[in-house]
C-alpha cells in the first residue's frame, strides 16, 4: 500500500474520487449514484439521494423488507414464537445470525434458540399455503405453549395470496393466545427498512398497549432501537438501575413481548436507532402522549450526555445528582484507557458504511480516539438520517414508500398521559429539544464523502483513494476489504465482541482499536522476498 | 438451558418444521457457480436472498463471496423481473467484468413464472451479452427440494451449456463432486494426480473460497473450473459422479447431450467410499491403483485399528446432506460405531432405504428420517429420549452439544464457529485420518474432562 495521506489541515477534495467511480457506470446508473454520493460541508444544507432502489446488478449491502421486519425488530424478542412462512430459507438464514443476546430468568420462555418455518413445498404455492400455516401454529402451540406467535410473509405468500392476517385472527380465537401477521414479504421495499416499518406497525398495532400494568418505578423510560448486539443493552441497563430508572422495555434488544404490551405506561421514550423504531416513538406519542427525544449511547461522552438529557427531563434533583456520580465514576475508567490508547490510534483513518444509524453512531467512538472519519454512508436509511428531520416534510413519498402503510393513529382519550405532554410544552419552551434527530452530515467533516447504499465497486475506490486504517460494515465486506490489507470491524455482529454501549462499551471499543490499529500482522502479508533481489535457481550443487 | 423448550415427548407433526436440518435451493446453486473460473452468481429475486446466501457462505469460508441480485420490488414482483434481469445483466458485464454469469432463481421469480431461459435469449439477441461472454440460467425454487437440489441444478445447467462432443475423445476423466469443502476438491484433484489421470473437477472451489492474503483484492481468483474445461467434459471418456443427491443430474446430461457415460459413487468419505471411488476413477481412467494409493489406505485402517477402542459401541447422532451422510455413517459402522440417530432435511425417498441399508445389519435400533419435518428438533428428541456420546454436522449442533453435554465434530454446512474445513480435506483416505482424529479428540476430550483423578489417563 502506498503512503498514507496527510490530512491534518483538512480533508482533500474528493470530486474526482466521485467522477472516477462513476465514469464505470452506464449513463443511467451514473445519474442515480451521483445523487446517492455528498462531498460534505456541514455548513450547508445538503441533500443526498437514500432509500431508493438499488439497480439490479449492483453488488450492494443492502437485504430485504422479511429481514427488517423479522430479523432485525422481532428477532431479538423471546417469549414469541417466530413463524416463517416460506419456503424453508428464509427461515433458517434469519436463525440465531444476528447475535442479539437475551437473558431469560429460570423458567421463563425463549424461543430465540429456535427457528420456526413452514417450510412451503410446491403443492403450497400451486394450492395456497394457508391451511400449512394454520397447521404449523396448531402444532407449534401444541408444542410449545407460547403466549404469542408471529407470522412472517416471506416473498411467495404475498403473490399466492395467502391471507396471513385472517389467519392469524382465526388462529388467535381459536387458541386464545396473542397471534398476528406481518405482511413483511422481501419485495415490498428498497431494503430492510420497509421492514422496520412494517414490524413497527404490527408491534404497534397488536401488542402495545395491551396490558396497563401499575407504576414499578419513579422514572419509567422505554429504549427504543437498541438491539443488545453483543450485549450493548445489558451494559446500558446496569447503568439505568444504578441512577434509579425504571427501564419498563426496549426494543428490542433483551426484551419480551410481555414487556411492550405494558410500554406505554413509561414516561418517556428515548430513540437509539432513528431509522429502525421512529415509528413506534411517534405512535405512542400520538396515542398515549409520551415524548421521545433522540439518544446515543455509543461514545462514552454521548452517552453521558444522553444520561444527562434524560435526567433534565425528570427534572428530579436527587436522580441529577445520581446521574452525575455514575457519569463522574465511569468516566474516570473510560479515561484511562482513552488516554492509553489515544496516543496509539490518533490521526488514523475510518470509513464506515453500515446500517441505518452506526455509521453515525460509531463516529463518536472514532472522536474520542482523535480518528478521522472520512467517509461514511448507511445501508438503508432515509434522508432524515442524513440530513436532520427537518427534512421529513420534503421527502418525496415514492411508489415504494407508499407500499408500507402508515398507521393512523388517534389519542387514547383514557390513557393519554396529558401530564407528560404539558411537560414537554414547558420544556420545549426552555429550549429543550424532542423528536431531535439532526442526522449524520451535520456532524461530518468538511469535504468527507457520504455515500448512501455503498456497492462493492465504490468500495474498491474507496479503499484505493483514501487507504483507510480501518473499515466499518458487515460480515459480505469484510474479507473482501482485508484482502486489500485493511482491517475490516463488523459493526453489525461487532466480530463476535463487545459490548460497544456506553462507559464499558466505550473501553471494550478502544481496547478493540487498539487491538486492530496497533497491530504489526498486516506487515506479515508481504513475502520477505518481495522486496529482495531474486533468487536464482541452479541445477549444480556448487554454483 | 439454551433450547429450554425441547422435551423427549415426539408429537408428529405434518407442517411445522423446527430447527431445519436443510436450507433452500439459490444458496447451493450461488456456491456451484463460484466453483467456475470467472464467473459471477447472480441471484433472480429480492435483494435479501442473495445477501443471507452471501452472508452465509461468507461466515463459513471468511472469504469474499461475491454475487448480485436482481433486486426485485414490488413492481417486478407483479410485471415479472425480466426488465430487472436484462439491466441487471448489462451492468454487470460493465462494472465488474465476469466472464460467465451464472443466473439462479428463487421461490420469487419462480411463483410469478419467470423464464431465465427466455429472458437470458432476450439479452443475447439484445446485445447485452458481449462477444466471449457468457450467461447460465439455473431454476432453483427454494420450495422444491433443498441446498443440495440447487447445487445439482446448478451443475447441471453448466454442463448443458458449456460442455460439447466433437467427436475427439480425449484421454480425460471427468470428475463432478458432490457438496464439499475447497480443501476436499483440492484433495480429489490430488489423488487423481496420484492415480495419473487427467481429470476435470465440476466444480470447484479450491482457489476461490481459500484464497492467499497477499494485499490485493481478486474479485475472480484464479481457481474454479474453466469454461474451455467444462466445454472438455464433453469429450472425456467417463464421467465419475460423487453423490447422487448434488452430481446425478449433470451426470445425465453429459451422458444424454456429449455420450460420456458415468458410473455414480459417493462422496469419497471414510474407507469403504474411497474405495469404491478409487476403483471407479481406475476404470473410468483405465489405469492401474498405484502403490501409494494403498499405502494412504492402510494408514487410515492403522489408525482404525490402533483407535478401535475408544470408537466401539460409540452412539452417534447425525444431521446434513444426503451425499455426505451416507458414506459417513458406512465409515462409523464399518469402525463397529453406532449411528442411531440420522437426519436430513434433504427429501428423497431412496435416503431411508439406503441408510437402512448400511445400518439394519449391525445398527437395528437406528431411527433414520428426511425430508418434511425431519429436523434437528426431532434428532434432539430423540437424544432426549435416549442419549447419544457423539454429535455430528453444522454449527447449530453446539446448542444441543452443549444443553445435553455431548462431544460434538462439526461437518457440512454452515460450519460458522471453527475454521479448518477450507484446508484439510476429509474425503480420501486421508481425510479419513482427519474425520478420526476429530472424533477422537471429541470422544477423547469428554473422557479427560470427566474422568475420576485417580483413572485420569496420561497415554490413550
């Protein structure tokens, strides 16, 4: 690899990095990846083309509507039995792949372990599928005596007609436990995020609200979008109990559906992953009046900052004050190793493409460490993830979008927490932002490239121009990046570490730098004979 | 307890399938095609497919896997995809250059009726396709069958494609493996090396999913089977097939399209499989079984013999594809083990009758299921029900292993949580060695962790 650049007065102009990876496209092609490329300056207003269909052809990160719906938002979720109907791939791919880990008590159910399918043969498509599915959730209730039992359309169920919502309205009268459909079939939208929707919408629609169950706490708080990926939801909520706050659910790292049904009696509802659970927030604040507000518990100052939000909006002294002790402990540790390894990794070069909110998160892990991020993009994520919520009024609804149905929410006049809105009002009347999201480009740097739905041939360009010390995305890029010699960090599955959340999740994540930047390994790759004269062979013994 | 929810009680079930000991059709077909030089998969439905295919052949190998999609929406989903194929076909010939793609379908575009075949003329007559390059169509609905059918479909359609009798045969035998690993196709091609027969091995994999880190990134590395060898088969004298369930088809084709006829064996796992491969490959050659050959096999019969003690009376419970199981439990009984639990979810009605086959004389008591429902959740019923000392196939084993404190040897498909399986071999005699030495040290391992201080044995 040839020498790195020096960026320290600034990020070089990436224009012709653009034009380079777009010269190779057809004419076509080249017009849709230009929109879907920024050379970020955070001073203006941008906008960046997201969450539009990749062309087909395209080598791209991006999944499927069943894989947001199912894997991602229900996935982590353990008292319900999952049902795939499908053919059986779809089913088994979805199966324990996505590391969200789960903490049942003794006796409790977790179905996680297990994968669900009905397995549909031919004779299902020729014939419908319906009379399988009510058999295999007979059976699986049988077997398995579950509170409550999901459906997953996947691609054929939707051109065959399969009715999974009557199904499941049959079902659940006839066996009396919670049963419901997600029409989440892979084609509906762009990417995994149309599936996001869609699981919000089912959640929202089926199992929210369901049981009021009295007060457990004096500060009851929901975490939305925070999906436990390597026990990061293990680390935040040890830090909740020790300041004193009633975590009722999150969704949906560690949670159960037992515990969204009773979700809208917190108090206050706190965004991680913008993208993924938006819905939900604005649902319940429709419906039940609670704010939400955007949070980020990744990055130790974040996440302090995050504690500190929560706690001005209790406006309690004794939990500032907790707050505060907690904040002053931990960041006591994190400082130590930072200082440690600061010295070590500064001035080194990130990229990171993942997702629909890490590839902004995992910037102020990067801050912290003094590294660059100099170029990042997400997976599936919208224009607001972008470029701030302020742009929602004018994003373009297209066929696509329009496909996922939009909830129409109406006040529960009984259960409308009239107390938390008129909080809010005052809050917001000192300053005090709800329904935040700001979105990634706003905190970039100066002529960093944003690129939305990244492809493997940008990659290669990407990697050509900038010579990244490290890379961030997920489990299809990364031996295709470290055969370049760059270190590849999954921040979907975290490389089977982690946590990455809050104070100790900052520690684990600059040991893990340390570990990947400081490295000698890659300078192994080169034969010690690369560089030397070569060697002759002979045929005599002496010469 | 990690599957806290499985009991000993069996409830038969006609539509419910827990814990599935198959996967669908696309991921065995994407995996065929990166056995052939130069070629790009391409995956004929929503975008999802192809990333959880990649996604899974990527976590077994950690290896660049690559392949795209035609990315269908909801609008192709109802107008057909042929527009998203045709422009999916043109962008990959400009942005990444293949020389062959190799197009599968999928349960989508397979239920709105598709035809590849169709669309992919469609790009020819266009002018999509340039001059020296190629475009293959394989149908794999994932709701017909499993992995191992879309691996066969996928062969299948190369040699229909590409292979040609011109009628100049040539001193070559061809050689179509069933579903293994790199390091086994890397080893079938060593002993016919042995053996001094030129072969051409359909597909494989070595070279492309075990490839060297030297700094550069090689979208077509140079393994996998060339077009101008595929296009050789042809005109071989023989084809050798290993395993019916992935190479049969292919088999067929050769001998109906190029009149190569073929003799069907097993995938060469344990002893008695590797004979009767090396004497097919000896025929199909007409070449004698040189000396070295048997000298691999008396060493696999040494280690047997000077082992037999700790594998003698071993129950084994095992779970994976048809080609691979088959020989493999052959190689326990003949070792005096015990299979009494096997599992596929791979249909095929002759699977049952040919395990029985191996297993009615000295393993009675064996329960053998495939095809619908016969799951892992089943086999870990059984153990329930009556406990087994081994455990082998994929990575989702560790959850019973571990549940039910059982040794556990990976194998098949996906092994997620182990490296190892890219580079040594287990078919051949020496593989055989290899699959000993795992089971032993499986078997061996329990003993040392559990046996009483005062029997704790320094020499075994």
């Amino acid at each position: 690899m040839p020498n790195k650049k020096d960026y320290t007065n600034g990020l070089p102009d990436p224009s012709q990095l653009k034009e380079e990876m777009l010269a190779k496209y057809p004419r076509k092609v080249a017009k849709k990846r230009a929109k879907a490329m920024v050379i970020n300056d955070p001073a203006e207003s941008q906008e960046i083309g997201a969450n539009i269909r990749t062309v087909p052809g395209i080598i791209t990160q991006r999944g499927c509507t069943y894989a947001g719906c199912k894997g991602v938002v229900l996935g982590p979720t353990r008292d319900i039995i999952n049902l795939v109907h499908g053919p059986i791939g779809c089913s088994f791919y979805a199966w324990l792949t996505r590391r969200n880990q789960t903490k049942p008590t003794e006796g409790e159910p977790n179905f996680m372990t297990y994968a669900f399918s009905t397995d549909m043969q031919d004779e299902n498509i020729v014939f419908g599928g319906e009379a399988k599915l009510k058999d295999a959730i007979r059976e699986a209730f049988d077997i398995f005596k579950p509170k409550s039992i999901g459906i997953f359309s996947t691609c054929p169920v939707g051109l065959i007609g399969d009715d999974v919502h009557a199904v499941a309205r049959e079902m659940k009268e006839e066996l009396g436990i919670n049963i419901f459909g997600f029409s989440c079939e892979g084609y509906r939208g762009v990417s995994q995020s149309a599936g996001h929707h869609i699981a919000n919408n089912g959640i929202f629609k089926h199992v929210v609200g369901n049981d009021d169950r009295p007060r457990t706490g004096k500060f009851q708080v929901n975490l939305l979008g925070e999906y436990n990926i390597g026990g990061d939801a293990f680390e935040i909520e040890r830090i909740f109990e020790e300041v004193g706050v009633t975590l009722i659910s999150t969704y949906s790292g560690n949670s159960t559906v037992e515990s969204f049904a009773y979700s809208h009696t917190a108090d206050l509802n706190m965004v991680m992953c913008h993208r993924s659970i938006n819905y939900i927030a604005e649902m319940m604040e429709e419906k039940y009046g609670i704010p939400w507000f955007k949070v980020n518990f990744i990055g130790a100052e974040s996440t302090a900052k995050s504690l500190r939000k929560m706690a001005d909006y209790f406006g309690d002294k004794e939990l500032s004050a907790k707050v505060e002790e907690v904040i002053a402990r931990e960041m006591l540790k994190v400082k130590a190793v930072a200082d440690a390894v600061k010295p070590k990794v500064e001035g080194k070069l990130a990229m990171m493409f993942v997702g629909g909110s890490r590839a902004h998160h995992y910037q102020d892990l990067f801050t912290e460490l003094g590294v660059r991020v100099v170029s990042a993009g997400y997976e599936f994520a919208h224009r607001d993830d972008y470029e701030g919520r302020e742009v929602i009024p004018n994003i373009k609804i297209d066929a696509d979008t329009r496909n996922i149905e939009d909830l129409v929410v109406e006040k529960d006049e009984e259960k409308y927490r009239n107390d938390l809105a008129e909080k809010k009002a005052k809050l917001q009347a000192e300053g005090y932002e709800f329904e935040d999201y700001k979105g990634m480009m706003p905190d970039m740097q100066k002529n960093s490239l944003v690129i939305d739905d990244v492809n493997h041939w940008e990659t290669e360009k990407l990697i050509e121009f900038y010579k990244p010390d490290v890379f961030c995305a997920g489990i299809k890029e990364k031996y295709v990046v470290q055969k370049y010699g760059v270190p590849l960090k999954q921040l979907h599955s975290y490389d089977y570490g982690g946590p990455y959340a809050a104070f100790e999740g900052a520690i684990n994540f600059y040991k893990e730098m340390e570990r990947m930047l400081g490295t000698d390994i890659w300078k192994l790759v080169d034969t010690p004979w690369k560089h030397e004269p070569e060697i002759v062979g002979s045929v005599t013994v002496d010469a | 307890m990690l599957l806290r929810h499985t009991t000993s009680e069996v409830k038969e079930r006609k539509a419910l399938t827990v814990n599935p000991a198959k996967t669908c059709q696309p991921v065995g077909a994407m995996y065929a095609a990166l056995g052939v030089h130069g070629c790009l998969p391409h995956s004929h439905g929503s975008q999802g497919c192809c990333s959880y295919h990649r996604s899974a052949l990527t976590r077994h190998y950690k290896e660049p896997v690559m392949a795209a999609t035609s990315s269908f929406t909801e609008g192709s989903s109802v107008f057909g995809g042929q527009a998203n194929l045709l422009q999916a076909i043109d962008n990959i010939f400009t942005i990444y250059d293949p020389d062959i793609i190799a197009v599968h379908s999928t349960c989508l575009s397979e239920t709105i009726g598709d035809d590849l075949g169709q669309i992919v003329k469609k790009a020819l007559d266009d002018g999509k396709i340039p001059e020296g390059k190629f475009v293959v169509q394989a149908s794999t609905p994932s709701y017909v069958g499993s992995h191992v059918t879309g691996y066969a479909n996928m062969l299948e359609a190369f040699v229909k494609y590409f292979s040609y009798n011109t009628n100049e045969k040539i001193r070559q035998v061809n050689m179509l493996s069933g579903w293994v690993e790199p390091s086994d196709m890397r080893e079938l091609k060593r002993i016919a090396g042995l053996m001094k027969i030129k072969t051409v091995l359909l597909p494989d994999t070595s070279d492309v999913v075990d490839t060297p880190m030297d700094g550069t990134y090689k979208m077509y590395p140079k393994g996998g089977t060339t077009r101008e060898e595929i296009v050789s088969m042809g005109n071989s004298m023989k084809t050798v097939a290993m395993g019916e369930w992935a190479t049969q088809k292919a088999a067929i084709m050769l001998d109906n399209k190029c009149k190569v006829p073929f003799s069907m064996t097993d995938v060469p796992i344990g002893l008695r499989a590797t004979d009767r491969f090396i004497q097919a490959l000896s025929t199909a050659g007409k070449v004698s079984i040189p000396e070295c050959i048997s000298e691999e096999r008396g060493k696999l019969v040494d280690v047997i013999t000077d082992m037999h003690q700790y594998l003698y009376g071993k129950r084994v419970a095992l779970w994976g594809d048809p080609d691979t199981i088959l020989p493999l439990i052959e190689f326990l009984v003949d070792m005096d083990m015990k299979p009494v639990y096997v599992v596929s979810g791979t249909p095929g009605k002759k699977f049952s009758k040919l395990a029985m086959d191996i297993l009615e004389e000295k393993v009675p008591e064996a329960k053998v299921r495939n095809g619908a429902s016969a799951d892992m959740f089943l086999m870990h019923q059984w153990i329930k029900e009556e406990p087994v000392d081994l455990l082998i196939g994929n990575t989702y084993g560790k959850y019973i292993a571990r549940d039910e404190g059982i040794p556990f040897v990976r194998s098949g498909f996906p092994i997620i949580d182990r490296i190892g399986h890219s580079y040594f071999p287990t078919v051949g005699y020496m593989g055989g060695i290899r699959l000993l030495e795992s089971i032993l040290g499986a078997i061996m391992d329990k003993i040392d962790a559990t046996a009483p201080e005062e029997s704790f044995e320094l020499v075994m």
